[in-house]
C-alpha cells in the first residue's frame, strides 16, 4: 500500500480534516529516520508549502501526537523537540554534542511489560545520552 493513501486512511479513521499540508507534514515524518524537528519540518516543506506557518506545523505536530499518530520526543531540558512518525515502542540515543536524536535497537523486558507494580503501562520511553559516532 503506499504511503499516502495510509496516511490519508490513518486521518479519516481519527476524523481528522485530510488537507494537503497534513499529507506532507506525515509523507516527511514517515520518510525520515532524523527524528526533525518543526524547524526542520519547515525547511523541507517549504518549496512546496511556501506558505506554510509554525502555527500550521505545530498545530498539525500537536494533533498528531494527541491522536497518538506520532510521538513527541524531549529528552531533556537542552534538547529541542523532535518528532518520531513510528510509534511502535523503541528506545533514542541523544547526541550531546550536534544534538541528534538516533533510534537504537536494543531488546528491553521492561519495555513489554503492561504494569508494573499494579500501575497500567501505556507508554515507554527509553532514552541514552552520549556521543554519537559521527561527533567522536
């Protein structure tokens, strides 16, 4: 199936309003790995969009996460805010030095639990701070 028609179909099924600014911001997000940020986001778009607002970015980032379509990362108070399009649980290296945000794929027991201790899980977020290997 390609791309766009499940992005069309993931909109409409969360009764949300299909425009063509929605379709590129979630066609960008699904494309990337670089977890962008809005800013990021913007400057892909903007041959495209050259109209297209912080305020529609953010709105769209904001309805996206809220729907649970995409997930919002902050991971700490220094780091910007990035985006992930897969939400499936995965765990982020942040790179302290150029600031980027990596999916690391590392088995995690804890990650699959539900509940722990009586507490209902419903999401994880497993977060390593370092030094990428391009900034070494």
């Amino acid at each position: 199936m390609e791309i766009r028609e499940s992005i069309i179909r993931s909109l409409k099924q969360h009764s949300l309003k299909v425009t063509p600014q929605r379709i590129a911001i979630m066609e960008y997000l699904s494309g990337t790995k670089a977890h962008p940020t809005a800013e990021n986001i913007r400057a892909a778009l903007e041959k495209t969009f050259p109209s297209l607002s912080f305020a529609t970015i953010y709105n769209t980032l904001e309805m996206l996460v809220e729907t649970k379509l995409v997930s919002r990362l902050k991971i700490s108070e220094e780091s910007r805010i990035n985006y992930d399009f897969f939400t499936d649980p995965h765990h982020h290296f942040y790179c302290r030095i150029c600031g980027k945000v990596l999916d690391v794929h590392i088995s995690c027991d804890v990650a699959r639990k539900r509940e722990v201790d009586g507490h209902c899980i419903e999401e994880v977020h497993g977060y390593f701070k370092g030094v990428c290997s391009q900034c070494r």
